[in-house]
C-alpha cells in the first residue's frame, strides 16, 4: 500500500492542500487531528476535565471513531465532523493531545486506517511515529504572520473579527505545545520534503506535492 504523510504546524494549510492531493491522485485523505478532537470532543461531553487523565484514557479505549469516503468524522456512529470544530473542543484538545496512552491508542488507530488503502495522511507526527516508513514525507510550513493572516480571512468571511496581534500570539502558543510534547511531537528531519507555502498559492503546494510523488 502506498501511503504519502503530511505533518506541519496549525494553519500551514495541510487540510486543504491534503484534501485536493488526495482527490488528484486517488487516494484516501486520513486527517488524524480529527482523531484527537475525538477524544476532546467525548471528554466534554462526559465533564471530563484535562486533568482526569485516567477517565480520558480510559474513555479513549471504549470510542468508535470512522471517516466517511467523503470526508466526515463520525463518533460512536454519529457525524460529529462540526462539532469537533467547536471552540470548545479547540481550546482543550492539544492537552489531551499530550496523553501518551491516549496517543498511543490513536496511532494504533490511524495505522489501521491504512491498512487496505492507497493514504495521505496529515497531522503533527505522520511522518516520525505513525508512518515513518511512508513512501513519501512531507513538511509544509508557513511562517506565523501568513498563517495568522489566512486565519484572519477565514474568520472575516465568517463575521469573526479577533485581531491579528491575537492571532499571532494564539498560533505561537500552539506552535510551542506542538513542538514540545514528549511523545509525538511535531519536527523537521532530513528525510521530509520541506515546502514553505508563504508566498506560493495552494495550487502552486499542491503541484509541487504531486510533482514529488510522480
Ligand atoms: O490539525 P488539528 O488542529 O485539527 O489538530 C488538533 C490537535 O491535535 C492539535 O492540537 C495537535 C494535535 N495533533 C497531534 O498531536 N498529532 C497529530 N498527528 C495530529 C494532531
């Protein structure tokens, strides 16, 4: 099977590029952040806090998660791909993205959903621990003032307004506990193909991404 891994920081476009990748070369698009927000999302609504490690992990074992061919998260046989958006699932997945046992579960998950496809995979620790044998590696990055402004954008189209000076401190507090987790952290290394996405427009990624697979 081939399997082609996508990790990068929150916002460097990973989603986006990842999903018309997937479509062009015909391969399953696995977003394994949803896997996390998952957990988030089952942890809220058993008014579980971050601190109840234990209940979280233990939580973990007993949950159905499954992706839809068309892209939907689905939850213990309910389609949670909004909810898993919230606000409130935002501000308290990255801590329960540091359980270990919790990750370690999640992995062993997302090695599964491989099992019988051609994959592109995206998240913090694709390439490293999940797959790092992946036929193909990437790292797409962007610097924090170019995420923050196509995070801007988004919210404007969606009536949000936070300002930018916000924004910025807010992706350099995830950009810090993602790269300091002390399992699955988010890393360059020498085997990934590092694209900075800055100043190149999304089909500018894309191609290059396909160009490197062909
Ligand atoms: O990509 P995202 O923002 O939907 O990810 C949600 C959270 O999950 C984020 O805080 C980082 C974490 N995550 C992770 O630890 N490992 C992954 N492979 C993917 C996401």
């Amino acid at each position: 099977m081939k399997i082609v891994a996508i990790d990068g920081p929150a916002g460097s476009g990973k989603g986006t590029i990842t999903k018309i990748v997937a479509e062009k070369l015909n391969l399953i698009y696995i977003d394994s952040g949803a896997t996390y927000r998952c957990v988030a999302l089952a942890a809220l609504r058993n008014n579980l806090k971050v601190e109840d490690k234990e209940e979280i992990i233990k939580l973990t074992k007993t949950l159905k998660i499954e992706f839809t061919k068309d892209g939907r998260t689905i939850l213990n046989n309910e389609d949670v791909s909004k909810e898993i958006r919230s606000k409130e699932v935002s501000e308290i997945v990255s801590p329960i993205s540091s359980i270990v046992e919790v990750r370690e579960i999640l992995v062993d998950l997302q090695r599964k959903m491989a099992n019988d496809h051609d994959v592109i995979m995206e998240g913090r620790d694709i390439t490293t621990v999940v797959f790092p044998n992946a036929n193909y590696k990437f790292y797409l990055d962007a610097s924090i003032e170019e995420r923050a402004r196509r995070r801007f954008k988004q919210n404007e189209e969606m009536n949000i307004h936070i300002p930018m000076e916000e924004l910025i401190e807010s992706i350099e507090k995830r950009d810090y506990n993602d790269m300091h987790k002390p399992v699955g952290s988010l890393m360059r290394t020498n085997d990934q193909i590092y694209i900075d996405s800055t100043n190149m427009t999304i089909d500018e990624v894309v191609n290059e991404i396909i160009k490197n697979i062909k």
